[in-house]
C-alpha cells in the first residue's frame, strides 16, 4: 500500500490551483487571436478563424479521452507503486495519440468536406477557413500527445508542470500569431501556422520533461519502454474500452449542450444571443470546478491503487467540500456583478434585458453543477468509465424529457430548469454506482 498524501483542504488547493490559472488561460488565446486579426486582418480573417476553430474544438474535444484515460490508469498505478506500468500507459498512450492524429493528416480532405458541409460560411470566409484548416490539421499528432502528457501530470499529481507547459504553449502561440499575422501579414494562415509551430514545440518539451523524470524510476538494468508490456493485450483492450467509453460519455455532453443552443435559437435571435452570453459566464465558472475535479482525479486513483480506502474518502469529501464552496461562491458573485458583466459583453439592449432576466437560473445551475463535475473526476480517477457512459444515457434522457414537458409551458424559463435538472440528473445517476465504487476497495487484488 502506497501513502498517496494527507489529501488535506491546504494540499487540495495547492494542486488545484495551477489547474485553474491553465484552465484560465486556454480562452486568453483566443481573445489575443481575434485581437490581432481584428486589427491587422479584415473580416474575412476574423470569420475565417472563427469557423476554423470551432471545427477543431469540436475534433479535439472528441478525442478528449486519450487525457481522461492517462490520468486514470497512471494515478492508479502511481498509488500502487508501480512505475514500469506508469511508463507503460504513457508508452501505449503516445502511441495511439500519434496513430490517431496521423490518421487524423491523412483523412483531412474528408474531415475538411464533411466539416464545411455541416457548417458552410459566405465565399469569402470560406476560402482562408480552409487554408487555415490545412495548415493546422498538421499540428493533429502534437495536440493529441499533449493530451497524454498531460493526462500523465494531472495522474502524478504533477499541477505545477501543467500549468508551467500550458503557459508555454499558450505564450509561444500568441507571439507566434503576432509574428506570424501580424509582422508578416499571413492573415489566417499565420494564425495555424503559429498553433501549429507551438504545438509541437511544447509536444517536444513536455515529452522530454516527462521522459526524463520518469528515467529516474527505471531500477538497474531495467528497460524504460519493455515491448511486453506496452503491448499487453488485455491491458490495450482495457484502454480501447475505456476510451470508448468516455468518447461516448463526452459526445452525449456535447449533445446536450448542442441541443440547448437549438432549442435556445427556436425562441429568436435575441434569446440565443442572451444564453450564449450566460454559457460563457457558466465556462468560465468550469474552469474553478474542473480544478477540484482534476486534483480528486489523481488522488481517487492514487488512492485506489494503492487500496487505501480512508485516503479515498478523505480526498473526495475535502475535494468536493471546496467544490461546493467554490460553486456558491460563484453563483453568488454572478448575481452580484451580472448586469454589469452582461453590459460589458453586449451593447444590445434586449440581450442585456434577456440574459439580466436569466442569469438567476445561470448562477442556480453553477451551484447545482459542482456535484456532476466532482463525480466525473472521481470516476475518471478510477476508470468508472463504463458507469460514466451509462449514467449519460440515463441523464440525456431525463434532459429531453424535462425539455418535452417544460418548454411549452415555461418557455426559455422552461429551458433552463431542464438543464437544472439535467446538471442534477448526472449527479444522481453517477452517484448510483458510488457502493459500488467502495467496494473495489475490498476486492481490487
């Protein structure tokens, strides 16, 4: 039995917080990206950027799994001491990282046409859109090793190195967008080709930082990467079966959040423009949540791997205690400050009206969401995956349910009390399987 730490509130907080400033420092990106393409570029760049990013996120986040894994399989290997494993994971990890963006390079031309198909955009946008998603789409095999990498700290407890990279890549990107869009005049193109260059130099070094550290666990005469191990048979299906599981659970998310938006557009452009609005503030309320829920990642898997069941409870009740602190304190504030911070996000009058008369059900919804979001963590620590899969079935399906009965009557209100219920609906149906969860504790060999 390994001691993963006294997972106190002081060390809870000491891990989070790193987590939230690099959280916090993905969307500054693309403020600094349409700051420099709104004043050197013209609105064919800005929209072109636009629309390319999007189609990005949208790729990237379906492979957010290769970073849920890692963190998983590597916290739990961490908590039972077992480092040739932790090697391992990483090893099998890159490698599908690696095979999964080459795959991505060579299917551009049909991830281009499918992408511009569902999407489209005027002529003029079009154009620098897919001359910015040609370029970028080489940087497919960086981000995803990223993902890994960082999958590894997060598992390691490593908060610092993360937040250290996640400045680098971000740092390098925006002198990289100004030099390249700004000095030499590429427009789009540069914006790519500075991500693309910024990609695969923080790949390089957050490999070379991990690799070495992890030299310092290889015992004499013991190979780094053995070929048996990496390409254990049922260990590789267990990770196939993980990640299956979680690229589900994800793409429900995305659903949901999708629908939400469609619905919202059916009661006219000034309802759509007023819960956009509230959708950022409820982002950037994420950002803090998803730092408890990361830490509570390593430490339920440490935990677990080392079959140390009071350390578990011990990690998920401080974690999620913060948690819940950090969300009233959230909510709070954006009742406080919500006119003022809808006013500085919109001139327009009824948006204003709108999003000020909905932002009570946007900070409801904050503090009702830290549950589901500690749960994910919790479950994605001890590769519940399967568990995390079925309880977004169950929970979508209460969303649509909650939609069917409350919009007629309710309206746009209706809408928000669905995704009230539904944020609760994932907490509830991930809590079905805690029992269970405790009793892996007894039985885990």
């Amino acid at each position: 039995m390994v001691n993963s730490g006294n997972p106190s509130f002081l060390r809870i907080l000491n891990l989070a917080w790193p987590i939230i400033i690099a959280n916090a420092a993905v969307p500054l990106l693309g403020l600094v990206d349409t700051a420099v393409i709104g004043n050197v570029g013209d609105i064919t760049d800005l929209g072109a950027i636009a629309l390319g990013a999007l189609i990005f996120s949208f790729v990237y986040w379906s492979f957010g799994f290769l970073r849920m894994s890692t963190t998983g399989f590597v916290a739990q290997a961490v908590g039972a001491s077992d480092y040739l494993e932790v090697r391992a994971i990483l090893g099998r990890a890159l490698l599908m990282a690696l095979l999964l963006g080459i795959l991505l390079v060579c299917l551009q031309l049909l991830i281009q046409w499918v992408a511009f198909f569902l999407l489209g955009g005027s002529e003029e946008v079009e154009a620098p859109a897919r001359a910015y998603f040609t370029v970028r789409i080489w940087g497919a095999p960086a981000t995803l090793s990223i993902f890994v990498l960082m999958g590894l700290l997060i598992g390691m407890g490593k908060s610092r190195q993360l937040l250290l990279f996640q400045l680098f890549l971000n740092g390098l990107n925006i002198l990289l967008d100004i030099w390249f869009a700004g000095v030499l005049g590429l427009g789009a193109t540069g914006i790519a080709l500075g991500t693309v260059v910024a990609e695969w130099m923080t790949a390089l070094l957050a490999a070379y930082f991990v690799l070495g550290q992890l030299r310092e666990t290889c015992g004499e005469g013991e190979s780094f990467w053995p070929r048996e191990k990496i390409f254990d048979r049922a260990r590789i299906l267990r990770m196939l079966s993980s990640n299956f599981d979680i690229m589900l659970r994800t793409l429900l998310l995305v659903f949901s959040f999708a629908y939400f938006t469609n619905q919202s557009a059916r009661f006219g452009d000034d309802v759509l423009a007023a819960n956009h609005i509230l959708l950022q503030l409820i982002s950037f309320a994420a950002f803090f949540l998803d730092g408890f829920a990361f830490v509570v990642e390593s430490e339920a898997g440490k935990a677990l791997g080392g079959k140390n069941r009071a350390a578990f409870i011990t990690s998920v009740r401080n974690s999620t205690i913060l948690a819940a602190v950090t969300a009233l304190l959230l909510g709070a504030g954006l009742l406080l400050v919500a006119e003022l911070v809808i006013a500085a996000l919109t001139d327009i009058g009824e948006v204003r009206l709108l999003a000020s008369a909905l932002s009570g059900l946007a900070a409801l919804y904050i503090l009702c969401s830290f549950a589901a979001f500690q749960l994910d963590g919790i479950y994605i620590g001890v590769s519940f995956t399967r568990e995390m899969r079925q309880a977004s079935i169950y929970s979508l399906a209460v969303f649509l349910l909650a939609c069917w009965l409350l919009i007629e009557d309710f309206g746009v209100d209706g809408l928000w009390w669905a995704m009230i219920i539904y944020v609760l609906a994932r907490a509830v149906a991930l809590l079905i399987y805690f029992p269970a969860l405790l009793r892996r504790f007894d039985t885990r060999a």
